[in-house]
C-alpha cells in the first residue's frame, strides 16, 4: 500500500481499543471526495446489510393513504433486513403522523363547529394509530436487539484483527532474531494470518480506516523486510498490480455509466476491494497507480456533485412551486365567500391544489418542515372558515326548516277544506311563501317539498274537481233556466191574484235555486226579472213590494248556518251606511243651490236624486226587518229542536 493511503494507524494491542492507545504516524494529504468513500465504506463494513439499503425501493410515501402506510411498514419488516430500513421507516412514521394529524386537525374543527360542542372536550381516534405504532415499536424493539448484537461483534472483531495486526509485526521480529524461521516458514504464517483477517467480520466505523490502513502498513513492511532478504514476493506483487490495474479499468467504465448516483455506489465498491483485497505492489508503481485511481474517483465525484447541485436546483424550484400553491389556499381563504355553492367550488379548488401540491418532488431539507407548517396552517385556516360558514348557515337553514315546516301544517290543515273561497287564497299566498324562503340540505328540502307539494296539490285537486263538476251543473242549471224562462213568457195571469201570487213565487223559487249564471249570461236574470216585475205589477204590486218578495225569496235559499245570516246583514248594513252618506252628500250640495229656483233643471235633478236614495233608504231598512224577522224564526227554530232532542 502507498504511502499516501496511510493516514493513521493503530498500536495495537492486546487491549481493548481506546483514544490514548493509538499509535499515530505522519498524516498523508486528504481529500474531500476520498474522505466521502472511505466514510461511506466504513458505514458499509460495519453491517454487511446496510449496503442492500439502495437496494430497498425508496418510494414517495407522502402520496400513501394511512392504510397504505402502516401496509408498507408491515411489509418492509416482515421481507427485508432490518438495518436496511431505517431511513424508508422514519419516511414513513412522517407521513403516518403528518396525514393523522392533519385529519385529527379536521375532526376537532368539524367538532367545534357543531352546535354545544365548545365546552366540550374532544376527542378523537382511529384504530389504524395504534395498530400502526405497535407495528412500529417492533421495528424499534428488532433494531434495538439487532443493534445491540451487531455492537458486541463489531467490538470482538476489532479486538481479534488488533491481535493478527500485532502478529505480522512480530513476524518481522522474529524473522530478525530466530534463524529457524526462514522465509517460507514466514510466507506460511503471514498468509495463514492474512485468511484469518479477512474470515473475522467488520468493525466499528470509526475504526474502520485506521485498522486497515494499519494492516496494509504492517503487510507492506512485512514484505518490504523479505525483499531485503528474498525476492518471494515478486509473483504476489505482479498480481497485486494486475489487480490494481483491472479496478482502474473498472473505474473508467463508470465515467460513462449514465445514472451518476450507480456510478458512485460502484466506485465505493471498488475503493472497498483496493482497501481490503488487493496486496501491495512494486515501491515504484504505488504513487502512480493510487494518482491514476484518485483522478477516476475525483472526476465521478464531481459529476456527482453537478449532479447533487442540480438536483438541489430542482428542490428549490419545487419549493416556489409549493409556496406558490400555499398562496394560492391563502388566497381562496382570504376571499368573501358567502354561498354554498360558491364554497363547494372553493372545497373543490383547495383539493385540487392540496393534489398538486403532494404531487411536487422535495424541497430543499432546511425549507421541507417550513413549507409543510405553513401548507397545513393554510388547509387549517380554510377549513376554519369554511366550518364556521357552515356552523352559521346550519343556524340559518333550521329555521328556514322551521319555516317550511309551519307552512306544510297550515297546508295539511286546509286540504280537506271545502270553503274554496276562503281557502283557495291562503294556499296561493303560502305557496308564494315557500319559494321566498332559503336553501336547507337537499335531502331534506326533498322530502319537505314532497310533503308540502302533495297537500298542496290535493287541495287544488279537489277544487278543479270540485269546479269542474260546477262547471257541468252550471251548463244544467243554464238550461233549466232557459226552460224555465220559456215557461215565464208562456206564463198568464188566472185573475185569482193570491194563485197567480203563489205561482209567481213558485217561479221565483226554482230560478234562485238553480244558482248565479256565469257573467257572460247575466243578460238571462234580466229578461227573467223584467218580465217577473211586469207580472206583479198586473197584479197591483209596487217596486218596493216586489222587491222584499224577491228578497224573501233570496233568505229562503242562503246556506244553512249561522254564517250566512251574519254576512248577510253586514252586507245590508253597509248598504244602508252608504245611501245615507249618499243622501247627506246630496243635502250638502243643495246649499249650492240657494238663490235657484226649484223649477231649474239641475235643482230638480238634485232633488231627485235625494228621493230616489230616500226610497232605496226605506226599501232597505225593510229589507234589514226581513232580515232580523228571518233571524228570530232561525233562533226559534232550533230551540225548539234541542227541546225535541231532549
């Protein structure tokens, strides 16, 4: 080995290894990229399995669901080594406790956005949590075990090749002092020793350089001291060389491997053997061979780095693009949304954006836990906003609830109803009603729509029946009327005034029974009472006489009920309030007149007027008489009724 790879050695001994027992010798020049290897292959030395941890697929576990997650680490303990995954695990645990904590985030907002839920304490879990933590404390309880194990070896190892270290020293001593141990003799025992070392397994790292520097310094020497006496090593120093020259070649091939981080494994690898495999050579090829090997490495070590640098390029692009999608959030967060709709459009923007942004490669190591806080504080802060909307809008829409619901009551109230007059208005009105109030869930507003819409619709099924069958008794009645009008004109006077007043009446009778004709043959009631007028005039009736007979007739045929009475003589009653306004209006502008003779057109216009509204005056107080007469015989009628019932 040359001297430039002799950094430090050990003294060794039969001790155990400690800081104060080294045995240091004159520092070689280091270099950066060299220190790289040796570091990585010292971590590789120590456990056998720790080189297979590129082999172990390292995959994007933060696009993983929480099943998916706690599958993988069941799945990476139970087939692979466990000092190969250390690194896949604690990716793992991350995006576990990122994505649960995020979810448990939602749920306690979810929680307080609920009515009466703010005094109350919350809590919330899911089984997979502690399945996936008890999975992981046996990963930690293997590692531990396994750990512990690997340390007592690593330390039995270093301890049994300081042993074989001291022997090929003393092989030199010996060859000085005892003359029975001639070279083959120490040709033997130095390659027994050598089998030895390389059949003992790794040490710890830290010690890894300096106890095989240390061995290939003591096998130099041990060579050096036989070319001294005897040219044994020839044959072992070409092959040496030969092998020495093949990792080169091995080398060079590497400059064209296209995946540089392969590139660099290999190289480690081939470091690995030059250290641990090879012999010594020739004093004169040592520096070149080691200069020619140190150039390999250093020109694979910076297309690494340009590698490394542009990989680091692309995290840092990756980290505007994630910052970029955080303010995007932030924004949608800070706009005045104030609709469902306008916040099922938002949900589904923030989605779409929270996809993005997992879909995005790393970021720079010192910004990752940055960039991830400030992404899971904007999600928190529009999932805050959007739970206290809706906290709000539940308010908002149990009382439009409470509102629909009164207005399906006054529904189901009326739809038996057959007071169409009355009723047909409240329904139209609260009809109107409910399309003025605001949105409530769909699957409620459904249901409630189906529960009003149907009484709704019974009610005016009933009625465009009911109307219709009016329809078709009207267009009877109408030809009833016809007929009986026929007969009217037909109609002669006997001469016996109280039979032809009977048959009259008899007449009166059957026409108000067959209803009000539609307006359109309103002109029918007109020829009829026009000609029943000319009929009782014959028979010596005035106008006022014919008058109550025809409204004595109208009282026999109201409806049945106290109702009909009562709205009968309110309607007399406002009757006779405004012929009197009427006839004092009248009176009033007759002071107009107080200088014009009675004898002048306008004067005698005015005082008809006033006769004319003195008569209907008279003609309906008598027909309020009627009306009060018709009233005490209805009262009298139904007492003596309930004294038949008792």
């Amino acid at each position: 080995m040359l001297e430039s790879e002799k950094k430090s050695t050990l003294e060794v001994s039969q001790e155990t290894p400690t800081e104060k027992s080294l045995e240091k010798v004159p520092p070689e020049p280091s270099s950066n990229f060299l220190d790289e290897i040796q570091q990585e292959n010292a971590l590789n030395a120590e456990d056998l399995d720790n080189k297979k941890l590129h082999e172990v697929p390292m995959l994007d576990y933060e696009k993983m669901n929480l099943e998916s997650l706690e599958n993988e680490l069941k799945r990476l303990i139970s087939n692979e080594k466990i000092s190969s995954i250390k690194a896949h695990v604690e990716a793992i645990k991350k995006a576990f406790d990122s994505q649960y904590n995020q979810l448990l985030e939602e749920k306690k907002e979810q929680f307080l956005s609920e009515e009466n839920n703010e005094e109350k304490d919350f809590s919330f879990s899911l089984p997979i949590h502690d399945t996936f933590y008890k999975t992981y404390q046996q990963y930690k309880q293997l590692r531990n075990q396994y750990q512990k194990q690997l340390e007592s070896e690593l330390q039995n190892n270093l301890v049994r090749k300081q042993e074989i270290i001291n022997e090929i020293k003393n092989l030199i001593a010996i060859g000085k002092d005892d003359v029975a141990w001639d070279i083959q003799t120490l040709l033997r025992k130095f390659y027994d020793l050598k089998k030895r070392w390389y059949e003992i397994g790794a040490v710890p790292r830290e010690y890894y350089n300096d106890i095989w520097n240390n061995f290939n310094h003591h096998t130099e020497n041990f060579f050096d001291y036989l070319s001294l006496t005897r040219n044994f090593q020839e044959i072992d120093f070409k092959h040496n060389l030969d092998e020495k020259n093949k990792l080169i070649e091995k080398a060079k091939a590497l400059l064209d491997e296209p995946d540089v981080q392969k590139a660099f494994r290999e190289l480690q690898l081939l470091h690995k053997v030059w250290k641990e495999e090879t012999g010594p050579v020739e004093k004169e090829y040592r520096e070149k061979l080691w200069e020619q090997f140190s150039a390999i490495t250093k020109e694979i070590h910076d297309k690494r780095q340009d590698f490394l640098k542009r990989l680091e390029e692309s995290f840092v692009d990756n980290k505007h693009k994630k910052l970029g999608i955080i303010s995007q959030i932030e924004g949608i967060t800070q706009e005045n949304i104030s609709s469902h709709n306008e916040y099922q459009k938002a949900i589904a923007q923030v989605n779409e954006l929270r996809e993005e942004f997992q879909k995005i490669g790393r970021v720079p190591q010192e910004d990752s836990e940055n960039i991830w806080q400030r992404f899971i504080e904007a999600i928190r802060a529009f999932s805050k906003q959007k739970n206290h909307f809706y906290k709000e809008n539940k308010k908002i829409q149990n009382e439009n609830i409470a509102k629909r619901q009164e207005l399906i009551n006054i529904a189901n109230t009326y739809k038996d109803s057959s007071d169409w007059e009355e009723v047909t208005p409240i329904i139209q009105k609260i009809q109107e009603d409910w399309k003025k109030i605001g949105a409530i869930p769909r699957k409620l507003s459904n249901t409630l729509w189906e529960e009003f819409r149907s009484a709704c619709n019974h009610y005016f099924d009933r009625l465009h029946q009911e109307r219709k069958n009016q329809h078709k008794q009207e267009n009877a009645d109408i030809e009833k009327k016809k007929n009986l009008l026929d007969k009217l004109k037909a109609f002669k006077l006997s001469g016996n005034k109280e039979d032809d007043v009977k048959k009259l009446e008899d007449f009166q009778e059957k026409w108000n029974s067959l209803g009000k004709l539609p307006e359109k043959l309103r002109v029918i009631d007109t020829r009829f009472n026009k000609i029943m007028n000319t009929l009782y005039k014959k028979l010596d009736f005035d106008k006022k006489q014919i008058e109550l007979i025809k409204y004595n007739n109208k009282l026999e045929h109201l409806p049945d009920g106290e109702n009909s009475l009562i709205k009968e003589e309110a309607f007399v009653r406002k009757k006779i309030e405004d012929i009197k306004r009427d006839i004092l209006q009248l009176e009033n502008n007759l002071q107009f007149f107080t200088n014009v003779d009675k004898s002048h057109p306008l004067m005698k216009e005015a005082m008809k007027s006033i006769q004319q509204q003195q008569n209907a005056l008279i003609l309906w107080e008598d027909k309020l008489k009627e009306l009060h007469a018709r009233e005490t015989k209805t009262e009298e009628n139904e007492i003596q009724t309930e004294q038949k019932d008792e």
